[in-house]
C-alpha cells in the first residue's frame, strides 16, 4: 500500500509564512463591496504578493481580459457571490463538475456568480528561478459552470462545524500518530511544528474589517496544512505499510477539514453566530 501524498500545496511561501492559497485570498477580496482603482489595487497585491502579474485565459468565445486587474475590474463592476473551493484528488470539495478534474489539480478555484452568470477561475502556476529567489507565473483559466451555490452549501456548512471538524480532526490525528509511534521528526521539522502550534501571527494581508471567527478559522486550518505539509515529508517512525497507511489516513483527514475550513472561511452564507 502506497503512504498518502498531499498534493503540491497551492499556497507559495512554506511554512514559515503560512500564505493562504491565491483563490482564498482572491475570493475574500473580491467579495468587498468597495468599488474603485484603491480596493483593486489592494486585492492585486494580497493575491499577487511576489508573483508576476497574473495573467487570464478562458475557454469561452468573446473579449477575454488579459489580467487579473481586468478580470477583477469585470466581476467587481456589480453585484456578486464569490467562494473559494480547495479540492484534491478523489475530493471536488465542491467544485463544478465541468471544471473538477482542473480544480483538483491546481487544489483550487474561485467560484463567482455576477448578474451575467457563473464562473470558475482555476490558477495554473509555473515556478521559475531557484530555491533561493523563486518565481511563479500564474495564468487564471476561466470557465462558465452552471449555478453553484446551492450545491456548495451542502459541501462545506457552516463556520461552527469547520471549528469543530478541525478539532476532531487535529485530536484524531494527534491520537493516531502517538499510537503508532510515528511522531519522532526530524529535528527541523520538530522545531517548525512546535513553532506552528505556539500559534505565530501569519501575518496576513486580508481585507479590514473581517470578523474574527473568520480569521480564526483561517488561520487554525493553515496551521494544520502546513504541518500535514511537514508530516508527508518525513516517514516517522512507521516500520510497516499498516502504520503507514494508519498514519497516512490520518493526515488525509487533517488535510481534508482544513481544505474544507479554508472554503467555508470564504462562502457567501452569513456567519454562524
């Protein structure tokens, strides 16, 4: 049996930084009511951050907007419904069909409905340069899908059970790997968990104003990815497949609410107080 693999994370910048993935943080700033050049500028560099300009493609017919800026500017020019949905391999986490197979490889989309219809944009990244001065292109494949709001609301619930599904997750995971004694890390690995767990201020440039349970929650399932991030890369101390497949499950499951935390952080459905 073959130890589960997360797929290549969708945020740039490790653990370290903690950067959430470009389609959450373009669909929490989209989601801003404040038209005009100053919120645009502001949602293009918390999505774009070090990235080269984003640029976009569609596969429909008509005036395509060749960047992010544009495309921005077009969905930002009436009302809309914005989300985020954090898909992997196996799991569309509520991503349309027609753009699933896209979404679950890039392990992100937006979703957006305007009053012209819906869409899904699905970041294809390209890292360039070295591991001591990386660089990435991002090209946003924009897609028409059918309605997926209502679909989306029985994918990813509320913010009240994210909290808890990340709780669950975090203890089962958490009781699975000292079970198994599989939680000897590598020294640098230790540290950087330990340093995750302490709760570090991520540091993240998110629109003012945003209510605290949604940071909250944010910031809890970054955490839990980076260091799923960590357990993949390091074998433990499992010595036969049945420890690794123990352990690998439960890393699924941390990775899984955490993506599914990531999403609902971003839905259009009122906070659950």
């Amino acid at each position: 049996m073959v130890a589960w693999t997360r797929p290549a994370a969708s945020y740039r910048g490790g653990v370290d930084s903690l950067t959430l993935p470009r389609s959450v943080l373009l669909a929490l700033w989209l989601a801003e009511p404040s038209p005009g050049s100053g919120p645009v500028q502001r949602l293009l560099d918390a999505v774009q951050g070090e990235d080269e300009p984003h640029r976009v493609s569609t596969t429909d017919d008509g005036d395509t907007p060749a960047s992010l800026a544009d495309l921005v500017a077009v969905w930002a020019s009436g009302p809309r419904t914005v989300a985020a949905v954090l898909p992997a391999p196996g799991d569309p986490a509520g991503a349309p069909a027609s753009v699933a197979g896209a979404a679950q490889e890039a392990g992100e989309a937006v979703l957006v409905s305007t009053v012209d219809g819906d869409w899904a944009a699905v970041p294809r990244v390209q890292s360039f340069g070295s591991v001591y001065e990386p660089g990435y292109l991002v090209t946003w494949q924009v897609s028409r899908v059918p309605a997926w709001q209502n679909a989306l609301v029985g994918q990813v619930g509320t913010l009240r059970e994210a909290e808890r599904e990340l709780t669950g997750a975090l203890s089962r995971a958490t009781e699975a790997l000292t079970s198994l004694d599989v939680a000897r890390w590598r020294e640098d690995a230790a540290e950087q968990i330990a340093a995750l767990s302490a709760g570090a201020d991520p540091r993240w440039s998110l629109p003012p104003g945003m209510d605290q349970r949604r940071v909250r929650v944010l910031t809890q399932a970054a955490r839990l990815r980076a260091i799923v991030d960590l357990a993949t890369g390091d074998d433990g101390a499992a010595v036969n497949l049945w420890q690794v497949d123990q352990r690998s499950t439960a890393l699924r499951d941390v990775d899984r609410a955490a993506r599914r935390a990531l999403a609902v952080a971003t839905h259009p459905a009122p906070p659950v107080r």
